[in-house]
C-alpha cells in the first residue's frame, strides 16, 4: 500500500497538471481558437472551358475595402435610382498590398451593388442598404491569361461570369483614371495612404489630381 507522503506528492503533481492545462485553455484562448475559420486555403481564379470565371461566391468573407453610394463615372447617372456599391479583395492580395502598395498577380476584386432605402425600422434621416445584392462585377489581375493583365466579369449566375471584351470603356476608364495598377485605390480611404508612402501611385492618377489642384 503506497505510504501517506507518497499519495500527497501525486495528488499535487495531478493539481499542478491541472492548473496548467487550465491557464494553457482560459475561456477566451479556446474562443479564440473557435472562431478560427477552418478553411485557410488560399483562393486563386478558376476559368470555365468557355473562359468564363467562376464566381467566388465566399467574396463577403474576405477583406472590405469601402462602400460608395450613388457614385458615378459619367454624368448620366440615374437620378432616380440610388444605391450603394461595396468593395471586397481576397485576403492574399490585401495583405501583400500592405507590403508592397500593389496588387500582386491573381489578386480578385469584386464590386456588389445594393440598394439604398431610407424608410425601414426607427430610421428618420440618411440610407442604409437593403435586399439582394443589385448586381456583381468582379475585376481579375491573371498576367498569363490577359493581355493587359487585368479583366472584368460580369456575373450572371452562381456558376459564370462573363468576361467583358477588351474594347469595352471600363478598361480604358480604369487605365486613364486609376490610383494604382488600374484600381481605384483613391476611393479606398485605408489603402491610399499605403500607396503615397510606397510611391507606387500612378503617373496618369499624379497628373490628374495635379490639375485638379491647380484649377
């Protein structure tokens, strides 16, 4: 039969055991560790046999850059419709813009369009956002595939996206008027700052926003 001293000194190496584990798994660590989303695959574009891109329909999960609401590139806009559009990229690309002040290749942005209501709930004053997404336009960096190494899709359904012709405005828009490497990162109010202090703006966004000071 094991002696008295020894039957304490195993029951305070089992309390000491069960102190640590305790302190090594606290409530918020293992709520930490619960939130940890469990699939970290990284996301890359993925083409029909059409060349069609498959929608990435997990988009909301990843990285939001900024809404806009009622913008407009030409003065023909609507005046009747108002919406908001929000900016969402893929993880990888946001945090290698972080370092870089660029977007590197297979970065993916997509742009959703909703509706914006002013009646709804206790609201009095201003618009929220409100139904089904309006519309989704998905712009792709793929240096092998394009031969301006960005394209534009349009989504027309959970399983394509239509890959807008080269000659299309919104390519010329985007190469004459974008902040940097033909994306409007100076609507992106916490990624222009990045791109000032990384020198990476472009020369056509430079001159314009010279002129426009000048006026």
């Amino acid at each position: 039969m094991p002696s008295r001293s020894r039957i304490l000194f195993v029951c305070f190496v089992l309390g000491c055991l069960v102190v640590y584990v305790g302190l090594r798994h606290s409530p918020r660590q293992v709520m930490a560790q619960a939130t940890i989303p469990a699939n970290n695959a990284t996301y890359a574009p993925a083409y029909t046999k059409d060349g069609d891109l498959e929608p990435p329909l997990q988009y909301r999960e990843w990285i939001y850059l900024t809404s806009g609401l009622d913008m407009s590139y030409t003065p023909s806009a609507n005046p009747n419709m108002s919406m908001f559009d929000n900016v969402f990229v893929n993880p990888e690309a946001y945090r290698s813009f972080l370092a870089t002040g660029t977007w590197p290749d297979k970065t993916v942005m997509v742009l959703e369009t909703r509706g914006a209501s002013g009646k709804g709930s206790i609201n009095k004053s201003g618009h929220f956002q409100s139904g089904s997404p309006m519309g989704l336009e998905i712009h792709v960096k793929d240096e092998s595939r394009f031969p301006g190494k960005w394209a534009f899709f349009d989504v027309a359904s959970e399983t394509k996206a239509t890959l807008f012709p080269q000659k299309a405005t919104c390519y010329s828009c985007h190469a004459e008027h974008a902040a940097v490497d033909t994306t409007f990162v100076q609507f992106y109010p916490t990624l222009l700052p990045i791109a000032q202090k990384k020198g990476t703006l472009s020369q056509p966004y430079l001159k314009e926003t010279a002129a426009e000071i000048s006026k």
